[in-house]
C-alpha cells in the first residue's frame, strides 16, 4: 500500500515538473521570437 502511494505521487510530481519545463521553454521561446 506505501509503496503504491509512494509510486503515485512521485509519478505525480514528475509529471508536474516535466509540465513546468515545457512552459518554462515555451517561454523562454516566445521571448527570443519577439
């Protein structure tokens, strides 16, 4: 049962973190195109 939630919220957080590097390139992109 721990390892299951373990598992699940680190999976959580990765997706959460890959999400904020897409956005911080998507910026950092339109910042250099303008």
């Amino acid at each position: 049962m721990l390892t299951t939630y373990i598992i699940h919220s680190t999976r959580n957080m990765l997706f959460i973190i890959f999400l904020w590097i897409l956005h911080t390139i998507s910026n950092t992109i339109i910042i250099i195109t303008n």
